[in-house]
C-alpha cells in the first residue's frame, strides 16, 4: 500500500508520468477510474483520427477519377466506421496495459480521492475503499466537455465529443457550436459522409479563432466551398429541442441580425473544463485559480508531496503537452534538473482536411509584443508535390523577427502538415534564424521544402513564386 508516486489518471499524462517515474527507479502505482490511456487514447485523439481517415478514405473514393481510376459509387457505413475507431481506441488502451506491466506499474482501478496525510483514497466499482500511501502524488484527472448554461448536454439531441464518436445512426443535419479543433474535425467527419453540417462559432475570427488570422480565413474558404455552413461572430441564445427537429436560435453579434437553424442533432465543442471536483483538493488545501489548480514550475502545488498536470492546469489542452509536464514533474522529483516548459513552443494540430498546425506566436500577436516581422508564406499550389498528390490547397506562412532573425512562429494549412510542424519546434528549440532554414537544403519534391520557400519568401529570396 506504500509507493514512491501514486499517479491520480491514466491519460497521456498520468501513464507517461508513471512510466518515466518507474524508469527512474521508483515504485509507482497509477489510479484510474474507467479506462486506460484517459479520454485522449479512448474517445479523444485517437478514435476521432481513425473516424476522420475513414472520412478522407471515402473521400478519396469519390474523387478516384481525378487520379485516373475508375470504381464504381462507394457508399459510407456509419456504424462500421465506428465500429472501427472503437477497435482502434482499444487496441492502444491495452497497449498502455501492456506498458504498465513493462514498467512494473500497479495498476489500480476505481476513483482516487485524495486525503489527509497526504493519501489516496480508491474506491471501486463494488463501493470498497482502500488508502494508499506516497511520498509523491500527481494529480493528473484531465478534463471534460465544457457544458454552456445555454446548450444543456443531454446525450440524444444535444451531445458532446464522446456521444459524437459512437452515434448509433448518420444525422441527416448536424449544428456544432464552437469552431475549435474538436469543431472543425467533426464538421468535416460528418459532412464528408453525408451529413448537413452547419458551424457556429462565437469569435469573430470564425473557423479556428486561435490560430493565425490567415488560417482562419482559408479553412473558411475551403469548408464553404465543401459545402459547409461556416457562422463565424455568431451566438446560440437559445436551442429548442421540444419538437422532431431541433431549433437553434442564433444572433449575429455585430448587426443583431437572428437565424433559426433546423437540425437533427447539436454537438456541442465549446472547449474542454477541467476534472478538480471531488478528488480531494479542498481537504488538503490544494490552491485553486479560475477553476485550475496552482502549481509551479515544476508542477508542485501548495501542499508539499502533491503535484499535477495536464488538463487540470490552464496550460494548453493537449495530450503532448500532459505528457511533457509529467516527465518534467517526475525528473524534478527525482532529483534531475529538467528544463522548465518553453509555453510559447508548443506546436498545435487540427486533423479536419486541409490539416492546421502551428507554433509560436501568429502575426498578430507577434506584432503586439513589440516586434518588427518579416512575414513569407508559400501557397501549395506552388509545390510539385502537393499537385501530384491532388493536394494544391493551403499554405506555410513563416514570421520571423526583422532584427535578429529569430524564428518567432509558422502557421501551416495543407495536406500532412501535421507532420511538418516538428521542424519548425526543433529550429525555434535550437534558436534556428530564418537564413538558417533557408539554406538547410530541404529534399525535392516534398511538402516540407513549402518551410524552406516560406522562410526565402519573407527575406525576398523565393525561388519558384
């Protein structure tokens, strides 16, 4: 019952907080009350990129001709798409059992309380409690789908994320309120395979109010020409789900302007709330903020031997960055000297089609902390590769710093640019300038040389524009 860390969560933050932990030499034990892997292996990351493959294979079928293959009508099965991301979020979840078993953790399942000493208290599904002993505990309890006091969740005809993922039948028209990456993955899902789909977003911006404003703009250009109807600077008041269709009371925040919309079903993709209810945080004394708990540098809370990470914190909602900050907590518990987390290097990635990713600061925000930009972007259309592939839409846009070159941020929308952010991480990490990544020799003909060609654009040296 005694244990160097006891881990509270078994999302991308508590498992690999508990991994790093157990690598370290200590004994480590980790709390979880449904499923391991958390919310992100099981209804988050992973399912909903196996749900939006299954989209973009689909799609690929329905424009097989513009490759020069002929097939004959392909139809989506809804249910078999589920059935599939449902297998695939499995698979990874005992993956993580795997994983536990490697490490020599122990693996304790029911809800975690914690309490006097400081301790933690587990309760099973049978209602039995058990306390377990620590030198260290690590709050790592995630988050939820953010309930607005105007869209009351409830399951059947106004949803959230988890509900979305495991829909019994294909709506024929669906509203999502909130334009975030949970917003736009689902709205492409959904509309790809036949649905109507309608986005609301509260933020003038529109689609993806947090990214760069050139972004934003693009994924509005393409959704609409898709067909997507895209309300950006739009409030729900109200959603009236008393009759066989749903009514979505909308008003145009800038003119006053009011819209009904008819719909089957409403996702509601608001945000993420985090998990701080009923684990005990009051009867230690654990600090609170704005519905986050405090924490230092290294993640340690107010009360000594109590720590926590990932979502529970107002830093980014992201499984990587869970990840990062409980291997950061552990090595500083151990004793190591880690680096603190650089917040501003922090790459974001939205898996609708065309992908978003993005670091740093956007143009903006750049300009707003008081520097002199220089600003290139490189179209896809421009890249030999990107036209092969049937991919020409989108864009890298580059910001650096006029004075000192300094890599302040990139903002990328195409094809797989998911995968092309990390070097831009790396270059910033390593204090790479922008002639720097210019005359790094990018391979031809790839996606990646539009980072090259961006960054040449923005010094006036860009070649194939």
């Amino acid at each position: 019952m005694n244990f160097d860390v006891i881990v509270i969560g078994s999302g991308p933050g508590g498992y690999v907080a508990a991994i790093r932990a157990s690598q370290l030499g200590m004994n480590v034990a980790i709390v979880e009350r449904e499923s391991l892997g958390g919310i992100c292996l099981n209804w988050g990351c992973i399912p909903t990129k196996a749900l939006l493959k299954s989209a973009q294979v689909f799609d690929y079928l329905n424009h097989a001709e513009d490759y020069g293959i002929k097939v004959g009508k392909a139809s989506a099965d809804f249910t078999a798409m589920v059935k599939r991301s449902r297998g695939v979020a499995d698979g990874m979840s005992k993956g993580v059992q795997f994983l536990m078993k490697k490490n020599k953790i122990t693996v304790i399942m029911g809800g975690g309380k914690l309490v006097a000493g400081p301790k933690v208290a587990v309760t099973d599904a049978a209602g039995a409690t058990t306390e377990y002993s620590a030198k260290h505990i690590i709050v790592a309890t995630g988050g939820r789908a953010k309930e607005l006091p105007n869209l009351p969740i409830d399951g059947k005809k106004i949803i959230e994320y988890r509900k979305a993922m495991s829909l019994e039948n294909l709506p024929k028209r669906l509203v999502v309120v909130g334009a975030g990456a949970i917003g736009v993955e689902f709205g492409y899902f959904y509309h790809t395979i036949g649905s109507e789909v309608s986005i609301v977003e509260f933020m003038e911006q529109g689609l993806v109010p947090r990214e760069d404003t050139d972004i934003s703009k693009e994924l509005g250009k393409i959704f609409t020409k898709k067909g997507i109807k895209v309300y950006g600077n739009w409030a729900v008041e109200t959603v009236d789900t008393s009759g066989k269709e749903i009514k979505v009371h909308m008003k145009n925040r800038k003119d006053g302007a009011t819209e009904i919309i008819l719909c089957d079903v409403v996702l509601s993709a608001a945000g993420v709330t985090p998990n701080i209810e009923n684990i005990g945080l009051e009867t230690l004394g654990v600090a609170t903020e704005r519905g986050y708990i405090k924490v230092d540098e290294f993640y340690r809370t107010n009360v000594p031997g109590v720590y926590a990470i990932g979502d529970v914190l107002p830093t980014q909602a992201l499984a990587h960055v869970a990840s990062a900050e409980g291997i950061t907590c552990v090595e500083a518990i151990a004793g190591h000297h880690p680096e603190a987390i650089d917040y501003n290097n922090i790459p974001g990635c939205t898996y609708c089609i065309p992908e978003i990713a993005s670091v740093g600061y956007t143009e903006q925000a750049a300009k707003e902390a008081g520097y002199e930009v220089l600003v290139g972007k490189f179209p896809f259309t421009a890249s030999g590769k990107a036209k092969a592939a049937g991919h020409a839409e989108g864009f890298v846009k580059v910001i650096f710093d006029k004075k000192y070159g300094e890599f302040l941020g990139a903002h990328m929308i195409g094809a797989n640019v998911t995968e092309m952010i990390a070097e831009v991480v790396v270059a910033r990490k390593l204090e790479t300038t922008g002639h720097e990544i210019i005359k790094s020799i990018h391979p031809h003909p790839t996606m990646s040389e539009a980072t090259m060609e961006a960054a040449a654009a923005a010094y006036g040296e860009v070649i194939h524009l």
